[in-house]
C-alpha cells in the first residue's frame, strides 16, 4: 500500500562529497519490503520547490521502524533536505514502484550488483535481503573520485565487493565494466543502478542474460499519472512503461535505454 | 440541502472539485489512493483518434512555485479510451468530462462524435489549448474564427454538452472566449498552461526536450483569476476555472472571480489526496465565511451588491 506519512528525522550525516545518509522513523516503513523502491519526498512546506524528490530506499529497518535514504545534494530541492535535524518532519509518499526482483538469484547462486554513484544505495536492501536468501553476493560500485566513495565496507559485509574510480584516486581505476571484464566475474543474476551509458553498456554486454536495470528519469507524480518519466518499448512507436510505477527496476531489454 | 452541489450543462456535480485533464491520468492512479466518487467529476486525459507517444523525455522541469510540461497528449487513442478506460470509470459515481484532442477539425468532430456516445461521459472538453503538440492542439486555439467553426462543428455532431478548454496565450482572452460562446459552447474550462522555457546552466540547452513547455502550478493563479474575473463578465456561459489551484481558499478565490466549479491540476502530483481534502475542507470554510452555498460565490468580485447580499457576517 502506497501511503502519505509525515515522517521523523531520527538522523543525518554526510557520508560522502555531497552525499547525505537520511535515517526516517514512521508507520510507512511497514509499507516498505522490496529493494529498489523510492520513496518521493516533499522538501518544503512552501510552494517551492513545488515537487517531490524520488529517492531510493537504501535501509529497510522494520525491527526499529525506520528507513534510510542516501542521496546527493544536485539542486535546491536537496539542498533544502540536507537542513533537516533529528526530530523535523519530512513529507513522504511511498513506497513507490517495482523494485528488484529477488526471485531471479537462485539460492546458493551468484548475484552480481552494479552500482554507479549515487545509484548505489538501492543495491544496499538488495544485498542485504539476496544474503539473507542464501545468495552469495559481489559487488562493483563505480564513483567518480575517491572523495565520492560510501558505503565500501557495508556492502564487504554481504561478500566480494570491489571499488572503482574514474580518475583512479581509490580502488581500481575505470569504469565498472571494466572492472567485471578485469575481475572474470560471473553471475548467475545482474542488478544494476547508476547512470544511464553504464546501464546501456552493461545491458549490451550481457545481452540475452538476466540482468535488470534500474532507470532514473525526471519524474512529475511518481505515481504513473503524469506521464513525465515515460520510456519506450522496443519496437513499437506507440507502446510506453513509466519509470515510476512500471518500474524504475526493468529486465534488460524490456524497455530502450 | 447539499451546499456544494453545482448545476452546469450536462453536468450534475455533487461538489465543484474535479481533477483536470491531464493531471489524472484515466483515474486508475489515484483509485489506489481513494474512492473516485468522492469527486463532482473527472477531466480524463486528452484523447486523440490514434495512440500518441507523445514527446520525448526530459518532459518535466521545475520552476518557481510551478512546473513546466512538455508531455505531447500522450494517451491510448479513442479505441482503448473506450474499450478499457471509460467502463472501467463506471464502477465510480462520477461524471467523466471527456478531454479530446486532434491535428485536424476532422479528426477532432470523430473523436467527439464517438466518444460523446460512452455511457459516463456527460460533456466534452475541447483542448484548443495544449501548446505541446505541433499540429492541432494550440493551433486551434490562438485565432478567434478557428477556434469557433471548429466548436460549431464538434457541437454539430456531440451528443453531450461541449465545454472549450481555453488558452491564456493569446492576446485577448474575451474576443477568443465571445466567438466561441457565439459559436455555440456550452461552457468554457480556463486557463491551459502558459507557454514557457528553462534553460540548463551546465549545459546551456533548453532542459525540456521539446524545448518549450506549459507552465502551471501556483505560479500561475493570479492570471488564471485575472482571465476568469475578465472572462465571466463577458459571456454568459459557465466557467470551470483552474490554474494552480491548491487548497478551499482557492477555490473560494476562482468562484469569486466568475467560476462556477473548478478543477485541479498540478497538485494531485504533489498530494495525491488533494482533491478529496478540499471537497472535506469546503464546508468549513463556508461556515466560517457565513456562506450558505458555494454558488453564491460566483462573480462575487464584480458582481454589485453581491458581498452585501450573501455575507452574514
């Protein structure tokens, strides 16, 4: 069920450059199971900025009742997030749309979880949850530099897990693609979330193989009703999914990049 | 005495608060979020004779106390309006007000005809207005003799009251709003988005992928009311008023300008239970107010004597 809660600020703190780790307390959180949701977030009381923000689900806490929401401050709306203290309230829709599939990693199977920037934080409920199943989890997170880099040694909790930089000041230098093709890894399921040339590249390498990809665009609703966030479907000029509420996660090849 | 009951062309209306077109989908969203009979009525998305993919993405940009849309009347096309979208708004208790859209007169007088038959649809609301189309659309909405002859033609061939979706682009709104009441509508819906622009400072380019989009959202309120106020005293016909319309106290505000019911846009994306809300929170207001009903309001601001008359306080 899709709800409207008023939520608690519980904390924040930075983690990253520019990147802010948001923990909210509320009756929502019971609402919230499956990795790779988003949750769309009123910063302001005012008019302005008058829409939501989608942000993914990073932390599903049901024991404490709270979730955790990891994202970048890019533009007034999260700049206006970033002065949230313990104790405000935030403005929460959600959850909102269809997450990763878990049932595509076999128990026992090999899951690998690609992550670019701040599309990261999404895989983080993924690993947890896929570890819980008995998955066995690896995964390649891409930043830009060194000072972009989060959650490193979250994700090593739950297996292998790899780190890349552009420019090559921490990890292994280049781009997450390269860092598979480097590392010979393999995969019995690939989950994807980071900018769209790094979903695009590996929906075409790994074309024909299960691999699903969780799409960003600038949305309006959130909930499917305004149809900002469309994408096409292959081969027909017509057909359409909506970001928001057919996916963001999609199978390769399901919709075009 | 239901003293938010409304009674316009076509449309008996429990209340005055409808979602506008184009910020509702088919209503299938929301009705995970409430029961759509709540609702006076249902502006569905424009529909054109064929599926419309519409434009590309960016589609969206946000603006202060607005946003702009470039969507490009994306919708299913008058089959599947009328095979899945309409039947299933039957389970409501709700009038649907049928938006429909076209690139030619011809093809706007088949959709009308057509879908003016569907058992729940109890008018017409003719998009002379949407700015984000290249053909049609705004097209028929800028020049006064165009946009009446396509009007008499719809309302040759409807079989349901025809309302005129007007657009405030336009140099004089009333000369645009006489010759379609002259052409034989039967009320006017006002004001479509306002044609405008953002600019990306990284890159310089327009962020919206059609280049330009339609502003809507509080920011555009105050020229909605200035239009509706200017409008209703020129026509007779009724007006259902929208434009940034976000709480009671603006709906009080449009029918003191000259609306006779009003609908909502942009706010649904914002609260999803927006338009229930403000059906709650009328009534208060007009107790506090000492209104006996909401159609008093109308034209209150320029109508003479009209405060003194209604007003208890």
């Amino acid at each position: 069920m899709i709800g409207r809660e008023r939520m608690t600020v519980v904390s924040q703190r930075m983690i990253a450059e520019r990147t802010y780790e948001l923990t909210l307390s509320g009756q929502l959180v019971a609402q919230m199971n499956e990795p790779g949701q988003f949750v769309h977030i009123k910063v302001a009381e005012a008019a302005d900025p008058l829409l939501r923000r989608p942000l993914s689900l990073c932390q599903i806490d049901h024991k404490q009742g709270q979730c955790i929401i990891i994202y970048r401050q890019e533009g007034k709306g999260t700049a206006l997030l970033t002065q949230k203290q313990p104790g405000d309230r935030v403005d929460v829709l959600g959850p909102l749309g269809h997450g990763f599939p878990l049932d595509a990693a076999p128990a026992g199977g090999r899951a690998l979880l690609v992550g670019g920037g701040i599309g990261v934080p999404p895989l983080y409920e993924l690993a947890k949850q896929l570890a819980n199943r008995g998955v066995n989890v690896v995964s390649v997170l891409g930043f830009a530099t060194k000072a972009a880099v989060f959650y490193e040694a979250e994700f090593a909790a739950f297996g292998e897990t790899y780190i890349a930089t552009d420019d090559g000041s921490y990890g292994m230098a280049g781009r997450v693609t390269d860092v598979i093709e480097q590392q010979g890894l393999s995969f019995d399921v690939l989950y994807a979330c980071g900018p769209k040339p790094m979903l695009k590249a590996l929906a075409e390498r790994f074309r024909g193989r299960p691999v699903y990809l969780s799409l960003e665009e600038r949305m309006g609703c959130g909930v499917g009703a305004c149809f900002a966030c469309v994408c096409h479907v292959p081969g027909s000029e017509t057909a359409y999914k909506k970001v928001c509420s057919d996916g963001p996660v999609f199978r390769a090849g399901e919709v075009v990049l | 005495m239901n003293r938010l009951a409304v009674e316009l062309p076509g449309l008996s209306l429990k209340n005055p608060i409808m979602p506008a077109s184009g910020c509702f989908g088919f209503g299938r969203e929301y009705a995970q979020f409430y029961d759509l009979s709540v609702l006076g009525a249902i502006m569905i998305k424009a529909t054109t004779k064929e599926p419309r993919f519409g434009n590309s993405t960016p589609r969206v940009a946000e603006t202060p106390s607005g946003m702009l849309n470039a969507i490009g009347l994306q919708n299913p096309g008058l089959d599947k309006v009328l095979a899945e979208e309409l039947p299933w708004l039957e389970q409501f208790d709700v009038p649907i007000i049928a938006n429909i859209a076209g690139s030619t007169m011809e093809e706007y007088v088949e959709v009308a005809e057509t879908i003016s038959k569907a058992p729940n649809v109890h008018a017409l609301e003719l998009n002379i207005s949407c700015p984000n189309v290249k053909k049609g659309g705004i097209a028929f909405g800028t020049v006064p003799e165009v946009a009446a002859e396509l009007t008499r033609l719809v309302k040759e061939v409807s079989v349901v009251p025809v309302y005129v979706k007007l657009s405030p682009n336009v140099t004089d709104i009333v000369a645009m709003a006489k010759a379609i009441e002259q052409a034989g509508a039967d009320g006017l819906t006002m004001i479509n988005t306002l044609v405008g622009m953002r600019i990306d400072v990284k890159t310089g380019r327009p962020i919206l992928a059609n280049g330009t989009g339609g502003l809507s959202g509080p920011a555009v309120k105050p020229i909605a009311i200035r239009m509706i106020y200017e409008v209703s005293q020129a026509v007779s016909i009724p007006i259902i008023g929208m434009g940034g319309v976000q709480t009671a106290e603006d709906v009080l505000e449009f029918f003191y300008a000259g609306a006779s019911a009003v609908a909502v846009g942009t706010a649904n994306f914002i609260d999803p239970f927006v338009c229930p809300t403000i059906i709650n929170e009328l009534p208060v207001l007009l107790d506090e107010l000492g209104i006996r009903h909401i159609s008093e309001c109308t034209g209150r601001s320029w109508k003479t004597g009209a405060h003194a008359v209604h007003c208890r306080s």
